[in-house]
C-alpha cells in the first residue's frame, strides 16, 4: 500500500510540475491586464492556490505537436512508405477508371459490329431468297415452254 501511494503522490507532483514548467514557458498575451498577469505568475509559484481560491490560471491555447522531417531513419522510411503507397493506390484507382472506360468503349463496338453483322446477315438472306425465287421463275417459264416439246 505504500508503495502504491508513493508512486500517486510522485505522479501528481510530476504533474504539476510539468503545469508549473508550461505555464513559465507562456508568454501572457499583450492585451492581458496587469492582474491577468500577475494571477499567472502567482499560479507559477503555487498552483493549487489559485484552484482552491476559485480562479484559474491562464492555460496556453492548444498546440499541435508534430515531427516535421524526423532523422530517425524508420520514421523516415515509414513516412517514404505511406506516400508510396498513396501513390500507388492513386495510380491504381486511375489505371482501374481508364480500363473500365476501355471495357466500355471495346462493349460498345462489338454489339454495334454484331448489329451491322445481323443486318448484313439478313440482306445476304434477302437476296438468296430474290435469287432463288428468280430461279425458280425462270424454270417455271421454261418449263411452260418445254412441256410443249418432249424429248
């Protein structure tokens, strides 16, 4: 149990010494009045007693902490990573909208071509049919003539 005690009794005091060391590393904003500032400096030399009086101190607006070109060569490797692969799902995504569009294009003209081919079919038909029945007339007309003489 006290070892337990002894490691919350270090936590909180890290954590207010890390509030103590963010808030001397803030500079107050210049439109702050003299009282403003003079609260802030109180709540570095005692933080707990602006809490319990009821007022506050003036806590620094968020930023946002990031590593911009880390050396760390893993760090570097995974960022080369993650922007290759963004590329390539880029890449990917274009080849992918240009082969459908293809797909489409090459669709289009086989059933056109199969259109054309069932019309030329059906004129190829027609004119066998006028052919064969001219043929058929013709023989009918010779066989008018030729039953007249006998062999």
């Amino acid at each position: 149990m006290t070892q337990i005690r002894s490691l919350l009794i270090g936590t909180a005091l890290t954590a207010f010494a890390a509030t103590a060391a963010v808030a001397q590393t803030v500079q107050p904003a210049a439109g702050l009045s003299g009282q403003a500032q003079m609260q802030t400096q109180g709540a570095d030399v005692a933080p707990a007693a602006p809490a319990a009086q009821g007022v506050q101190p003036v806590t620094p607006a968020p930023t946002r902490l990031t590593a911009s070109g880390s050396t760390d060569p893993l760090v570097q490797k995974r960022d080369a990573n993650a922007k290759a692969n963004a590329e390539y799902r880029a890449s990917k995504k274009a080849s992918k909208a240009a082969m459908t569009d293809q797909q489409k294009a090459a669709k289009a003209q086989y059933k056109e071509q199969v259109h054309d081919a069932k019309i030329n079919q059906k004129a190829d038909k027609q004119a066998a049919n006028n052919e064969m029945k001219m043929n058929m007339e013709g023989q009918a007309a010779t066989q008018v003539d030729g039953a007249d003489v006998k062999h």
